[in-house]
C-alpha cells in the first residue's frame, strides 16, 4: 500500500462484520486511524483485529446505535478529540428485511429500515459535518444498496 491517508482519521459505521469491517481494514492499510462503529457487540473484536494487523494504528471500537443523533454527535466528537480530527466518515450502517410483500410490512420494520438507512445516514452527516466545517476539511461517504436505485419484488422498504 502506498499510506495515501497516513495519519488522517476515519470512522467507519457498520465495522462489526461484512463490508464495514473490510472498509476499516483497507483504511488502516492506506494509512488512516480508524474508530469502527457498530450497534454489534462484535465491534470490539473487529478493533482488536485491525490494531493486530496495523500495531501502529491508533484504532478503537466505539459501540454506537445510527439512529441516535445524540449517540453518534457524542461518539465522533469524541473520536475528533481523541485522534486530533475527523477526516473521513464512512457510513456504511445498513439494514434490509426479509422478502415481504408491501402488504405483509409491518411499521416497525418500516421504521427500523428507515431509522438505520435513511435517519442513521442523516445523523453521520450532520454530526461529521459539523465537526469537518469547523476544521476546515473532510469527506463523507455514504454506501448504498442496489436496492436503493431499483425495485425488487417484496423489498418495497
């Protein structure tokens, strides 16, 4: 790797497993420090990996839950503080439902999708770039789903 984002420093939301954890550990390849965030208790051993793999890496889980604004505000501002900065937030936190009919949705499956997928990315936003405004610099990427751009028979959510 050629540390293209030596020193900067990354949160990465939905870190625990899957896309999230391999997104922290490319981060951490190129150079950056990254808080890995995730509802999943399991965030803690995707930390502990990553610092295993990069001792140099000033990572760390921070347990967080997207549809908390306040959560997340506390969790990267604490982050900025603690690392010196907020570079990038990656939000990759994301939920989907099982193959239903739209008829068959009830509306807490409706607001747990929405909460994660839509508010979660909201709150990210709106926490990173307050923080990214006041020292001048930093990127947001937001991950979506194919689901997200075309329709599916019974994945109306």
């Amino acid at each position: 790797m050629n540390r293209r984002l030596n020193d900067q420093v990354a949160v990465v939301t939905g870190a625990a497993q899957g896309i999230g954890k391999v997104i922290a550990m490319r981060l951490a390849a190129e150079g950056a420090h990254v808080v890995l965030t995730d509802i999943l208790p399991t965030v803690d051993d995707a930390a502990a990996e990553l610092r295993q793999r990069y001792p140099d890496n000033r990572a760390y889980a921070a347990p967080m839950d997207v549809t908390q604004g306040v959560q997340v505000n506390c969790v990267l501002d604490d982050a900025a503080r603690r690392l010196g900065r907020l570079d990038l937030l990656v939000n990759n936190a994301g939920a989907n439902h099982p193959m239903t009919p739209l008829t068959d949705i009830s509306d807490e499956t409706f607001d747990r999708i929405v909460g994660i997928n839509l508010r979660g990315t909201f709150n990210g936003c709106r926490a990173a770039a307050r923080i990214m405004r006041e020292q001048g610099s930093g990127g947001i990427v937001n991950i979506g789903s194919w689901y997200g751009k075309q329709g599916f028979a019974n994945f109306s959510v």
